[in-house]
C-alpha cells in the first residue's frame, strides 16, 4: 500500500512541476509520474529531506527537483525534435 501512494504522490509533485514550468502538459501524465519520482529522489538527495512530509516523501525538496528534472528532459526532447 505504501507505493500506491508513493506513485500517487510522485504523480502530484510531477504535475505541480509541470505546471510551474508549464511544460507538463507536453511530457503526458506517465511522464509527469517519472518526472516527480525522479525528481524527488534528486531534490531530497541534495537538499535533504526538511518540510512537510506524505508517504515518505519531502514535499519542497521534491517539487523543486521534480521542476529541474522537467524542465532538463522537456530541454532534451524540445531539442530531438527540431
């Protein structure tokens, strides 16, 4: 039951990072799920885990590495199909 919620979490803090850089509509919602597990793992690996916490996970770090990870991989796929 903990990575139902996990990937519930992840795909929120993915769609919260694709709405701040408004490039979340373009990756899909599967994306948006990747985008925010990633992210989260990267946000808290470098910034630790402090704020709020859901299902393990640290709200602010993660929403702030799901948005770099969003806007690298939107950078990379805008830049593949030119």
């Amino acid at each position: 039951m903990h990575w139902l919620w996990v990937l519930i979490i992840g795909a929120i803090i993915g769609a919260i990072a694709g709405a701040i850089t408004s490039k979340g509509k373009s990756m899909g919602w599967i994306a948006n799920i990747v985008a925010g597990l990633v992210g989260s793992s990267i946000g808290e690996a470098i910034l630790g885990s402090w704020g709020p916490q859901l299902a393990g996970i640290a709200i602010i770090p993660s929403i702030i590495g799901a948005v770099i990870v969003v806007v690298v991989v939107s950078f990379f796929l805008s830049r593949s199909t030119r």
